[in-house]
DNA sequence: CTAAAAAATTGACGCGCGTAAATTTATTCT
DNA sequence: AGAATAAATTTACGCGCGTCAATTTTTTAG
C-alpha cells in the first residue's frame, strides 16, 4: 500500500508487470490464470491497494455480480435474520448483495423492482409482500432477472420457490394442543400473504381430522404492526368473554406477542400448567419468541435451511443462464418448539 | 411503453426530439431544463420507458447519487427502524440509499466500507459498531467519504455525530425512580459502545447528586444477543440473592426484555404497584418494549428526529462539498415512557 | 527434445454516458 | 420592436473496462 497512486487498470497492469486483458481475466474469476500469475496480481495488489471501478467494469455487462434480496419488512426480525444469512451465503459465493426492504408498502416493492432491474443484477431473492404486491409488476420483473422467491409464494412466479410447509406444521401444533388440552381455536388477522391462510386451511383441515369443530378468530388491522393488532384485538375480545377455546393458536409469533401481552394486561394465567387459564401457541420461532412472559410455545422455521436452500437454487438459476425449464418448489419442515405458554 | 426497444440516451433523445445533452441534463436534475422541454422528455419517458444506465452513468463521477446506510446489527429492531426512516428520507432527496450491516463483526464493517469505497457513495450514514470498530478503518474511511456518525459516536471521525444524549435522559430516569421507590442499582454488560459506558456514567453521577450509593451490577456475555445475555444474567443474579436493589435500571431495553423474562420464570413479580417484588427500567424504547409482560418503563430515543437530522446534516456536508470546517455533534435528548414496569 | 496445447500479450474497438466549447434558437425585458 | 439573456443543439472527446483476433510465450504431453 504504498508507492504513487493507482487510477486505472492499465496503470495496475504496468505496475504488476502484467497485460491489461490478464488482469481483467483475474478480476473476473481469479481462477482463470495461471497460478503464478496469479500469485504475482495478488502480490500486486497487496503492495498497490487497487480496485477496478465497478461501474466500469458492470457498464457492458447484462448480468453483473450482484445479488438483490428483497424483504416485506425489514423490521420484523424473522426477515433481518434470514436477510443476514443470505448475505453471508452470497458474499461467500464471491457475490455482493445488496438488500431491501419493501416496509410493507406496494409502491416501494414495486420502486424497488423498477430499480433493481437497472442494477442488472445477476439474480435476485424475492419475499414479496403476498397478496399487497402489484402482481402484475413482480411478474414482469421475473421475467426479466432470474429471480427465487422464497417465504411468500406467489404461483407460477419466479425460478423458484423456498418456503416452510404450513401444511405440516401447523397439524403437527394442532395435533400437540389437541393431545395436551383443550383443542385449539385459530387467531388470526386479515391475511398480508397466502401463508396467512394457508395456515389457516392447515388449521382447519387438522382439526376436523380430529373430530373437532374448527373455530377462527379474526381480528381487524392492516399495519405490519402485527403485535399491536394483536394486543389491541387480544386486549378486545380477552375483555368481551374470551375465545371461544382456551387454547389460541396465532397465525404468527407476533400476533401471539401481542396476545400474550394483552393476556398479562387482563391479569389473565397463560401457560400450560393446569392452574393457568388460557394457553397460547404461534407460528416462526420468532428471535423475540424465547423472551416473552411465558415463553412462546411456536414452531420453529428453519431460517439456516430456508436462506442456504434459497441462495443455492438461485445460484442454479444462475449457471443455468436463467431458467431451469421447470419450477421448482421446496418447502422445509417446521420443528416444534415447546415453551411454557402452551 | 411501446415503439421499438430504446437501447441507449442517444436512441431516446432522437425519439423524443431533445438532443443528447439536454436528455443528460434533465436526468441530473430534471428542474435545469426548461419547462417545456422537461414535459416533452417526460412524456417521451411514458411512451418507451427507458432507464439510463447507472454504470455508464457514474463511472466518470467522482461522487455518485447514492447514500450509505451501515448499521451495527440490523436484527436489532432500534436500528431497522432507524434505517427505515434514513431511506424514506434519502429517496425523497433524489437519492439511492443502499443498507448494509455489519451484523456485530469487526470485519464485516471493514469490508463493507472497504467495498463501499468503491461505489463512491455522495455521502454515507455511518452508525459504528462502536468499542468494535476498526478504528483505523474508520477513520481513513471518513476522510475519503463525506461522512455523518449516528447513534455510536466516535470523538473526532466523520463530518458530525448525531445520537441521544444520555447524560440527559439517564438522570432524567434515575430521579423518577428515586421519587417514585427505592433509588435503582444499573444493570449492565460488557460496553459494546460508547453508549453503555456514557450510561453508566451518567447513573453513577445522577445518583450521587440525590445522595446515594451507586451501585453497579455487570454480567458477562459477549455476543449482540443482549436478550439471551439479559435472561441468563438476570436469572442468576435473581436466583443468588437478587439485585442489590429493588429497582434495577437496566443499560439498554434489549437487556431489560431479557430480564423480564428471567424474573417471570423465577415467578418474581415485576411491576410499580406495591405489591411487586422488583421494578426494571429500560432505555431505547425499543419497538418490543411495550409489548413486554409487564411493558416496560424505558427512556424513548426519537428515531425520527435522529434520522431526519442525521439525513439533513449529511446533505448540509455534501452540499458543502464534504467538509463543514468543524465537526458539529447533536444530541436529542429523551423522554421518559412510563409503562407497567417501574 | 519436439510438437501440441494452454496461457499471456499486443493492439484495437466499443459500450453508454458526462461534459465542454462553439453555435444556434428561443425567451424575456424594456 | 430589438437587445440581452437563457436555453438547447452540434460536435467531439474521454472515462475505465470488456472483449476480440492475431500473435507470441510458456507449459504440458509424448
């Protein structure tokens, strides 16, 4: 890092002792020279600090080395986490991501595919905000840039989808709350995506199996404010005679966040001891879900599997120049997670 | 959106009858073309959609139109709403904000303003990971980059500091809970910023200004988990004889919703009514806070003040053309939230 | 050691745009 | 109306890099 300042590639090229077109094959993919000349570049670059311009280097490419994820709501810690594992895979791949956030608002998912697609990015990670997207828009975009959606399905949309299989784990909490308690009714707010009611068709579906009557609750509310909907609802119909069971399966751990505190609110027992009045389940494994007052009996989705599976297809896409001839859906298991709230 | 393909500005400018310069003009600044002309390109801009191409765009500018946002941990929700409301206000600037976070790494900060160097940002919103931080990095970052710190200042690196004053807000807490029951002890972990030890500080002499003893109970613990860090401190300083203190001001929110949790499973009740066994205070008013059993009784940060200051003293450094001759710092101070907890 | 194959070099062009100087056209002001 | 001013056009160059074809050098295989 020292000697006169490098500004161009040729300059690099000269101070290496290397021709230009060899330098750029080794920006492009190190592995593509020569291992001593290799060795001599990186030595290079050691002593001279050099970086290609990047806008150089992407102005003549169709597809760039960028990776663009896409999250409905990047203050919900579910899509934080899985943003950051997908990150690390990219960077891993030797791809540089680059996230956002659509704050749960159609005109900025729409914005921000409008922008992505002059980024050029070589692939993209989709979780479409579901049923609030411009449909029309996301499709458009897909067709465009290879794209992977994951979390929120959207049909036919998209290289691929990756998500967490609703149809089993939601039985698998029913059959849990059925076997110890009082079977379970559904709490659940108007759907943002078709998760929403795929977990409620999963609800009632196993339920019936069980020879029980399906019950759902449903509260109002159309923020991505989900424990406030929940306390407000919780706090609501806590106070107006209760649920009509004493077990609440949540559609989501945030809903089941705000229902637990509407509960302590109302000086009302949660838990799964025999002495508590009411027991209440959720649904992610949310990061805040092992800290509320009780601890939030969920299912856990796994995050790890869901954003390395994720990067992995897209990737596939990648190589695959962009279409893999058929669509490709994955969903993973959800774990159940016992807590003390049910 | 129909014609022939527009390939390039030159394409564009002949279909819309505006020569190339101007087309240029109008998309650096759509308000220094004439009226008339703006409106024929804006109507030409319905008609093909064409977008410029951002590489070609900047790879000759030494300061592009695009912003850096890094945060220290964006599963933290403090800052992905903090981040939320830089974007908003970057986007109506005519800017490009672009997020990263270092995820609580040392060398993920570094690569991140390493590789951000390279896209030469108009500026960057720079919230560090604090005690962690390259220092060095930093700070030959800062005099290449217009640059503002939030949140975790950093004496004497970047353009400004934005952040909250707790040498305001901590006694503002400390003398409310000596008016209202017995004077608190603070509950502390290991400082990942500047932040924890101002606090602390601040405790310590606010205290002994009212005529106490102040008394200081760290825990150990050294990832970005606080929560976890919070439960598995609080339940055993809780199961060991307790806090020295009845009322325990906790260094940050994250903590005290650990500790909460904690005191719950120990079935120790929190709460200001004379019959709790234990008052917990927080400071951030983090987004979870009001939803913890019982809600907590915290400092509330303004996010959006912070923010929207932070975004305006950035443009004020770009405007003066990255540097304003001395370094301002801001503080807002907090006010205090009272919830069920203390 | 030689022929074949692989890798690097040389020289050159083009990408899409910013931008500058000189010129022409349009607008504003009195 | 004409003069002064503002805006748009024409022409042309350069940015940093990708990439190609032809050539030379180096490595590998027989």
């Amino acid at each position: 890092m020292d000697g006169p300042k490098i500004k161009n590639m040729q300059e690099f090229a000269d101070a290496s002792g290397i021709s230009r077109p060899t330098v750029s094959k080794y920006f492009n993919d190190p592995t593509s020279v020569r291992q001593s000349t290799r060795a001599r570049i990186e030595e290079a670059l050691e002593r001279f600090d050099y970086r290609p311009n990047i806008y150089a280097m992407n102005q003549n490419r169709q597809l760039t080395k960028t990776i663009g994820i896409v999250v409905p709501y990047l203050s919900d810690p579910f899509f934080a986490e899985i943003a950051r594992n997908i990150e690390r895979r990219c960077l891993a791949k030797g791809f540089w991501p680059i996230l956002f956030s659509s704050h749960g608002e159609k005109e900025q998912e729409r914005d921000i595919l409008d922008n992505l697609r002059s980024l050029k990015p070589g692939g993209v990670l989709l979780a479409p905000l579901g049923r609030r997207s411009d449909r029309m828009a996301v499709e458009r975009f897909c067709k465009a840039v290879p794209t992977v959606l994951f979390d929120s399905n959207i049909d036919g949309v998209g290289q691929a989808f990756i998500g967490s299989d609703n149809g089993q784990s939601v039985p698998l909490m029913v059959e849990y709350l059925c076997r110890t308690g009082s079977p379970p009714c559904f709490f659940e707010m108007p759907p943002v995506n078709p998760n929403a009611n795929k977990r409620r068709d999963a609800f009632v579906s196993a339920i019936q199996r069980l020879g029980h009557e399906p019950q759902i609750v449903r509260v109002e509310g159309k923020s991505w404010e989900f424990e406030q909907i929940g306390f407000d609802g919780g706090l609501k119909i806590l106070a107006e005679g209760g649920f009509p069971s004493s077990t609440v399966l949540c559609s989501n751990d945030r809903l089941a966040i705000g229902l637990i505190a509407a509960a302590y609110q109302l000086q009302i027992s949660v838990g799964r001891e025999p002495s508590s009045q009411i027991r209440i389940a959720g649904h992610d494994d949310h990061p805040f879900s092992r800290f509320t007052s009780p601890s939030l009996t969920t299912i856990a989705q796994d995050y790890a599997a869901i954003s390395s599976k994720s990067v992995e297809v897209l990737f596939d896409v990648i190589e695959a120049g962009g279409d893999l001839g058929s669509r490709k859906e994955t969903l993973f298991e959800g774990k159940l997670v016992m807590r003390a709230s049910a």
